[in-house]
C-alpha cells in the first residue's frame, strides 16, 4: 500500500491495559496537531481498566478535513502492542491484503506472519528487549511509535521525538524518565524488520458483518447545543419546515445529524460501507427547526425551506 495515495489514512491498534498503548495513538496525534497542514481524529476503546484487559485505539490522519467518524472496521494499518492480546481478539481483522502490520514481537515478519496468518507487510520491532535497556522494564509502545513516525509519510522522526517529551513532561514523568523515554525512541529508529507476505487464508481475519448501531450512535455534539442562539426547546418558525435531499447518494454515514437531533426524528438504515445511510427525517413528529442537522451536515443534506 503507498501511504500518500490514501486520502485517509486509518490506524487500529490493540493492546492491552498497561501496555501504552494509548500513549503511542496519542503521540502520533499530538505529533499530527503540530502540524496545521493535518487533520487527526483519535480515541480510545476499552472498557475495564484493570490491567491485562484488552484495550483498542483508532486514529484517522489526512491533508484533508476528515468526515468520518464511526470505528475503524478495516485498518490500513494494524498495531498490535504485545502477543498476549492476540489470543483475545483478532487484531487483523477487516485488514486489506495490501495493509500494514506492525508487531512488537522479538520474531521476524516472516515467522510472525506464519504464526498469526498475515497478508500484507509486516513489521515486527523488538520493542520489549529495547524497552528494557532503557526503562528497565518491558514496554513496545515508544518502540512502536518511533516506528510508525518512520513509515507514516507526513512526519519527521526528530520533531515527533521533541512532541514524545512534551507529551510525557505534560503528563508530569520525572526529568529522568522523560530523557529515558526520548533515549528509546531514538535507539528504536532503523531498528525494525519487515517483509511482505501473505499467509492468510481465504476465511482468515474476514470483518464483521455491520448489523448497525442500536438505539445509540458515537459521535460529538454540533455547536448549537450549547449557543444561546438554539431552539431545541422551541417552535418551529411558522411557515417553513425541514428537507432532506440526498440525489447524489453522497451522505458519508458520519452519523452526526442522528446524534445531535434532540427529538430523534432523523431516519437511516445501517450500511456495511459508512456505518449507516440516512434516508430522511419525520418532521411530523415534533420537529422545532431547531438546526441541529442543518449545522453539523457536513454534506449540506438538510435545509429549511417554505411549508
């Protein structure tokens, strides 16, 4: 896969709780705001925080603004943080056979890709023996970092390392530990092994069937919700209601009109490619033209016309 011919580059990793790997998602992105040419997106998903369980972190890089916004379902690139979480979920899962694997594992691309069934390129840096020089304990995620910072396209490794100790001082680490974390990195650089392969099988890591979101979707609020200017709580004006046109088939299924409309009239039906497709909104029902959907549209779907 080139990487600059994505429009958006999407990244899952999994680990598990104590393996920084939240840390590492959240290093590329702060190494992403650094640059005003970028747009990020990135967040966590776990549930438990007890240490061992698994834990999974989505982030989306592009030069353009990003529109998306469900979970990562198939990865252009695939993280996984240590061995241990492979046998709790299938951290390949949805990946294309042109995707990236990055593993911390002491094996080579090519063992590693015969062991977890990987097509694709394969990465594998020794991120926990490297850890062990520095901090004294086995640790991947900065090994895992500096490595993505050499393979992603729109960084350099120098300036991300200069983020890492901001980062890692703004999480108040002592001096020592800052310098110990910015040693690894360096000495992680040129260290990884890759290779291209292709051990997986026809059935192996298929995606999930998307059977929708349920009652509730993710997502943000839109800057209404909290502007004096709203009218949530009010009337429609009179002589004007809401439209909804989509000729062109181009609703991105962010799912941001959904979550944001305050009476729950906004229709859509699940879609194996966007997450979901809306189709409509029932402005019989309680509809205050409140604009919600007008404002957050990044597509300029809704509009508010004469009755």
């Amino acid at each position: 896969m080139e990487m600059k011919e994505k429009e958006v580059i999407e990244i899952r990793g999994d680990g598990r709780a104590g393996s920084g790997l939240v840390l590492t998602m959240q290093s590329v992105a702060a190494s992403a705001v650094d640059d005003p040419k970028l747009f990020v997106q990135e967040w966590p998903f776990f549930s438990s925080a007890r240490k061992g369980v698994p834990t999974r972190g989505f982030l989306r890089l592009s030069q353009k603004p990003i529109e998306k916004s469900s979970e990562i379902t198939q990865p252009h690139i695939s993280i996984m943080m240590d061995e241990g979480v492979s046998t709790m979920v299938d951290f390949a899962e949805g990946v294309p056979k042109d995707g990236i694997f990055i593993l911390n594992t002491s094996l080579s691309p090519e063992d590693a890709a015969k062991k977890f069934r990987l097509s694709g390129r394969v990465y594998t840096i020794d991120g926990d023996h490297l850890s062990e020089r520095f901090l004294k304990k086995p640790l991947g995620n900065i090994s895992v970092f500096a490595l993505l910072m050499e393979i992603l396209p729109y960084f350099d490794p120098l300036q991300a390392c200069k983020q890492l100790e901001k980062l890692l001082t703004k999480r108040r680490l002592p001096e020592f530990l800052v310098k110990a974390n910015s040693e690894l990195f360096n000495a992680s650089l040129g260290q990884a092994r890759f290779a291209d392969c292709n051990n997986a099988g026809p059935a192996d890591h298929l995606p999930t069937p998307f059977g929708g979101y349920g009652e509730l979707m993710p997502g943000a609020q839109s800057r209404l919700r909290l502007s004096r200017s709203n009218r949530t709580s009010a009337y429609a004006r009179t002589g004007f209601v809401l439209k909804f046109a989509d000729p062109e088939n181009t609703c991105n299924g962010c799912g941001h009109c959904i979550i944001n409309c305050p009476e729950n009239i906004i229709q859509f039906h699940p879609d194996p490619e966007t997450g979901v497709k809306v189709t409509g909104a029932d402005i019989t029902n309680y509809c205050k033209l409140c604009r919600e959907c007008i404002a957050i549209c990044p597509k300029t779907l809704f509009t508010e016309v004469p009755a």
